[in-house]
C-alpha cells in the first residue's frame, strides 16, 4: 500500500491501518455534521479561500484538490469561488470519498463543475497524476495527524500533485489531547500542536515550497490560536 522504504513503512503500516478504520467507522458523523460550523468562522473564508476571492478569475476552468475531503462542504465552497472545472478530493476513509463525491456533485451541478473523490491511502496523493492542480487546500486535517513523518511525506506528495505556481492552503489549530510537532506518534487517534508562526514557517520551507506564509489568528469557535498556511510551488 505504501511506497517508501521498509523501515518506514513497517514503523507507520499501523498507525495508518487504525487512523483509516477509525475515519471509515465515522464517516456517518461526517455525513450528519459535514461541519457546517465553520461556515460561519470569518478566518476561514479569509484564509483559506483568499486567493480565490482576490483573483476570481485566476484559477477559472482549472483544477483544484482538496486532501482530507470528508463529506464534501469544502468541494463545494471551493467550487463555487473559484469557478474551476475540476475540483476532486482525495480521503482516507472510502465512504467519505463516496459521500463527499454525491454531495459535491449535486450541488456543484448548476456550476458545471465536475466532481471526482477517491478513496486515499493516509500517505500519498496516489493515484493523482504529478503536477495536475492549481490550487490545493486541506481543512481541519494536519492537527489529527500526530505523526511528523507521515504528515510530512502527504505534505510533500501535494507538492507533487501541484502545477508549477500552483497554490496550497492548509490549516492547524489548537486543541486537545495533543502531542508534539515533530513527534511520530504511532497510536490513533491524538492531535498535534504546532508551537507557532515560525516553527510552521521553516518547516514548510523544507518542503521546498516557495511564499511560505503562516498567519496566526484567534479561532472563531473556542478562542484559540490557529494558523493558516499558504504557500506556492
């Protein structure tokens, strides 16, 4: 299922068997929920989608990817301000790819917006082809992935999938039962917490993105501090 060197693999084979049976076995709460409660939070609309409410013409028709889709609200929200022709989304747990592929589809029809979700295997973008989107964006993800090398390596494999200028947005916040930033912790499910600004700068550079920009602002919901991060190919 993964292709990294053994030692790698055998140390992370676990931790991502139960991360993907703990999502499938909740994928009908994504359903229920599909967190609508973000939809209020002015930070995420500023944040996350700034690049598309500030060029609304810049990515038209093109081909944007959403890494950790759920049941598909932010397909739709992407689909809607950035008028591309393509938006899929990539998810670990199979029914959650299928949900969110039936929700975005109905309600990106009148936008003739297709719509294609796969079922992903928690460590790479496969089976997206290299350099295929222009814009990229992952939501309310990174912050349950508590072990740094798998988290690194989906962070590089969006790269991969990335077009040449093509823009990545993500975002982490502060919440409970957290472990370190860097630590590979190999138990499902924990959080991580980042310790700032610049702890979440230099390690995107490693990524070798280029534009890395980190805001820290207050979350909307529970008054503390979350960071969005944008940054280019």
């Amino acid at each position: 299922m993964i292709n990294v060197n053994e030692e790698v693999a055998s140390r992370n084979r676990a931790y991502l068997r139960s991360a993907k049976e703990f999502f499938q076995k909740h994928s009908h709460k994504m359903v229920a929920e599909n967190h609508y409660q973000h939809n209020i939070e002015p930070n995420y609309w500023r944040y996350m989608f700034e690049d598309l409410v500030s060029n609304p013409e810049g990515f038209r028709d093109g081909a944007a990817l959403e890494y950790g889709c759920g049941a598909g609200r932010n397909l739709v929200n992407m689909g809607v301000l950035g008028g591309f022709e393509r938006v899929d989304g990539l998810d670990i747990a199979k029914d959650n790819a299928l949900n969110a592929q039936q929700f975005a589809s109905l309600k990106l029809e009148s936008y003739d917006t297709k719509v294609m979700c796969l079922e992903g295997d928690g460590y790479t973008c496969l089976p997206l082809r290299s350099d295929s989107y222009d814009f990229v964006m992952s939501h309310q993800v990174f912050i349950h992935i508590p072990n740094y090398e798998v988290r690194g390596h989906i962070i590089r494999e969006i790269r991969r999938v990335l077009k040449s200028g093509g823009v990545f947005v993500c975002h982490f916040m502060t919440v409970g039962d957290s472990v370190g930033y860097f630590d590979n912790h190999l138990s499902f499910p924990k959080n991580v917490q980042p310790e700032g600004e610049r702890q979440l700068k230099e390690d995107f550079l490693t990524y070798e993105f280029s534009e890395v920009k980190v805001t820290e602002v207050i979350n909307f919901v529970n008054q503390k501090p979350e960071w969005y991060i944008r940054c280019v190919k």
